[in-house]
C-alpha cells in the first residue's frame, strides 16, 4: 500500500494530476474539497454545517474536516492505496492522518508539494471561474483562500521537511512533464 500527500495552493493543479496519477497508480482519491462540495450540493446536515465558511473562502475548523476524512478512510478498508488531495491543510490534520495512517499499520509515503507562484494561481483560477463557475472562485473570496493558504497551510510543509517527507515539484509548465516529474518521485523510492 502507498499512500500520497499531493499538496500544493488552489489552482496548483492537484485536480489535474490526481487524475493522472490515480489512472496509472490506482489510488482511492480523497478531495476534501469535492467531499464538502458534494455535501453541500446535496445539502446533507454537513453540508448545511460547511456552507456558509466554504463559500466565504475560508477552512473548514479541523474537527468537521478530520472527521469526514475518518469517515471516507473508513468507508475504503481495500484501498490500494489513498491519494489525498487538499488534505491536510493545517498540522493538526497533518498530525491526525498520521495517526489513522499508523492505526492501519500505514504511512503517507510521499508528500508531493505542486510550486506555483502567486500569479500564476490567480491566472489560472481566474480562467477556472468562467469555465466551472464555482462560487469560492469569486475575487474576494479567492483572496481569502490564497490568505489562509499562506498563513496556515503553508505550515504543514515544514512538518513534512522536519520528517524528510517533502518532495517538491515546480506545478508551472507541460502537464504530461510535471505528471512525469511526479511518476519519477513515486517510482524511485
Ligand atoms: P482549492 O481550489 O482552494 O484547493 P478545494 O476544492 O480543495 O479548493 O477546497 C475548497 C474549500 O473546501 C476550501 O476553501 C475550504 O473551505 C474547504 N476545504 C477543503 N479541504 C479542506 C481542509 N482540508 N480543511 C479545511 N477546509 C477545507
């Protein structure tokens, strides 16, 4: 079982190279942000819970969010392996899917970091909004989730260097070359 970390700012490309790397490695993808999309599409009472925080650009607090992830950890005891995209977001859910990772006798094997610039991730989600229409790709709520990118995520990348679990990949550039650069981190290893 190998089990991934694809990390990275919104618009980075994880969505992009989660499909690639889960039609050639078979992982079960976890999306936490397609997960609170789903429920509050289908207005279930988590979706209720997370809507208003979603649409506003901000996290979801830690307790809803590891919650829903045990619960799909939980709903896949076959997997082949997990790829987790948007997920962790904050050390506290670093520290957690570590312990349900060790729970199963398992470990994130690799933390992939996607390095995008600032600009190029308001370009490309700028582009994203007329296309997909998604209402947290609205300017002023972008801004927010760039600002909690950088103010709280950004901290999970030193946890995983401490531990000698990051890789970065530069995320600008041919997609087929950047999946590439990331095959050649899982493969070696
Ligand atoms: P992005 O394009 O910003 O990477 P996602 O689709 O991953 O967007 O997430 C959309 C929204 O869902 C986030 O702005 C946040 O409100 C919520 N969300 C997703 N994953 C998490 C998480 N791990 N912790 C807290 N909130 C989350």
């Amino acid at each position: 079982m190998i089990n991934l970390v694809l990390f990275g700012p919104p618009g980075a490309g994880k969505g992009t190279q989660s499909e690639k790397l889960i039609q050639k490695y078979g992982f079960v993808h976890i999306s936490t942000g397609d997960l609170f999309r789903w429920h509050t599409k289908n207005d279930t009472p988590l979706g209720k819970r997370v809507k208003e925080i979603m649409n506003s650009g901000a996290l979801v607090p830690d307790e809803i969010t590891i919650a829903m992830l045990k619960e799909e950890l939980d709903k896949n005891p076959q997997a082949k392996g997990f790829l987790f995209d948007g997920f962790p977001r904050t050390v506290p859910q670093a520290e957690a899917l570590d312990k349900f990772m060790q729970a199963n006798n398992t470990a994130i094997h690799y933390v992939i970091a996607l390095e995008v610039t600032e600009e190029e991730v308001r370009n490309r989600i700028a582009k994203r909004r007329t296309i997909e229409n998604r209402v947290d790709d609205e300017e002023e709520k972008l801004n927010k989730r760039i600002t909690e990118y950088f103010t709280k995520t950004i901290h999970v990348l030193p946890y995983y260097k401490n531990q000698r679990r990051l890789n970065t990949v530069h995320g600008i550039g041919d997609i087929g070359e950047i999946f590439n650069n990331i095959a050649t981190i899982i493969d070696k290893k």
